[in-house]
C-alpha cells in the first residue's frame, strides 16, 4: 500500500480515538455536582446522577468516590434530620398498633424504578455486576424496604457466581445456562 493510504488510516484512527474517549473533565464535573446535590441532602438527585454516571465510561475508581460520598453525605443528612426534631417529644398514650415508617417520596420511587429497569436490562446484556450494583444502591440508598429491590439483587448475584463457575469450569456461559 502507499504510505498516503496508510497516513490516512491513521489519521481516521486518531480522529475516531479523539471523538470517541470519554471526556473525564466532564465526568469529574458531574461527580462533583452529585457530590453538591448529596451534601446539600437532595439525595435523589445525587442519584439520578449515579446511575447517569454509571451508564458513562466512569472509571471504577471514580465511580467508588462517588459512592463513598454519597454515603457520607446520607449519613450527615440524616443527623441533621434528628437534630431538626424536638429534643422532647410530647408524650402520648402507647398505641397497640406500631407507627408506620415515613413514606419514601415520590422522587425515591422514581429513581427506584429507575434502578429496577436499568438492572433487568444489564440482566438481559448478561451484565450481572451492574445489575448488582444498581440494586445494591436501590435497597441501601433510595428504599430498603423495596422487596423488587433485594430480589433482583440475589437473582444477579445468583446468576453472577453460576456462570463464574461455568467459565472457570472452562465451559461456556449461555443464556443464563452453563453449557
């Protein structure tokens, strides 16, 4: 080949590598908003950015900040929550019946949801880690009470251990069966 056809598909290949790598001053940029929305206690926000964030090229590094933030975050929020309440609470009758547990909002059912179907589609992609991950923040972070939650949680986990053991078996790994 001349050496002007080889200039070429290197310079296409530079081209396409420039376009194509992931920005990772626009990812630290909004790690550091979701970081914001967190300590601010807009925890649904901040996880709305986590789970945009996890579908980008954010590397697993970036990505553990992110949570250990997050976490942090929830838990400052949360004592500033049971500051914000009396220091004596009036005193009433004991009820027979036990107080039901706050209502998570609306936006909490959203970005549960929004967990659940990103999590059934990277089970369909035979992704299991990232569904196991989505569904470990939906039951930690947005409701623990979400049975849909925890189920797909293990269904992931489950699957996740089968095929490592059929690949290290050194046999193949085919929808969802080990063959």
């Amino acid at each position: 080949m001349r050496l002007r056809y080889w200039l070429l598909a290197l310079g296409l290949l530079w081209v396409i590598w420039i376009t194509q790598r992931p920005n990772t001053k626009k990812i630290e940029e909004r790690i550091d908003y979701a970081i914001s929305l967190a300590k601010s206690c807009r925890s649904a926000q901040a996880q709305g950015e986590l789970i945009a964030l996890n579908d980008r090229r954010a590397t697993p590094a970036q990505m553990q900040r992110l949570r250990t933030a997050l976490s942090d975050a929830d838990a400052a929020c949360e004592r500033k929550r049971t500051r914000a309440k009396p220091a004596r609470p009036p005193v009433r009758a004991p009820s027979p019946l036990p107080l039901p547990m706050p209502s998570p909002s609306p936006s909490q059912f959203q970005s549960a949801r929004n967990l659940i179907a990103d999590a059934r589609r990277a089970l369909e992609l035979g992704n299991y880690k990232a569904a196991s991950s989505k569904m470990e923040v939906c039951a930690a972070m947005v409701d623990p009470d979400n049975s849909e939650c925890r189920a797909l949680k293990a269904r992931a986990d489950r699957l996740l251990g089968e095929m490592q053991r059929c690949v290290a078996a050194g046999r193949d790994w085919i929808s969802e069966r080990c063959q």
